[in-house]
C-alpha cells in the first residue's frame, strides 16, 4: 500500500510586496478524482520535484 498523502502543502515567506497576488499560472487533471493548481512564481526546484512525482511511474 502507498504511503502518499493527497496534500502536501508548502510554505514561503510572504513575498516584499504586499501588492503581490497569487495568479494561476496552470491548472491541469491527474486523473477523475485529482486537479493540480500551479501558480506563478513557483520556484523551478520545487516544480520540478512535484512534476516528477507526480508523472514519473515506476513501473518496475
């Protein structure tokens, strides 16, 4: 059995500008039951793991 949680939040300082909103960036489904919700300013490391989790399949 999988031990993955169905959320995972993350957590960064609150950017400088207090002006600054959050705007989705990509929106896309994993499957009938899952959406996953990009937004800008992502930082390429932490995208970068989560779409590799996330579409990488050990098919092993």
């Amino acid at each position: 059995m999988e031990d993955r949680p169905e959320f995972v939040q993350v957590k960064v300082d609150a950017p400088k500008n207090r002006d600054y909103k959050p705007q989705k960036a990509m929106q896309f489904r994993v499957d009938q039951n899952k959406t996953v919700v990009i937004y800008n300013r992502i930082n390429n490391y932490i995208l970068d793991a989560f779409l590799k989790a996330v579409f990488t399949h050990d098919d092993a």
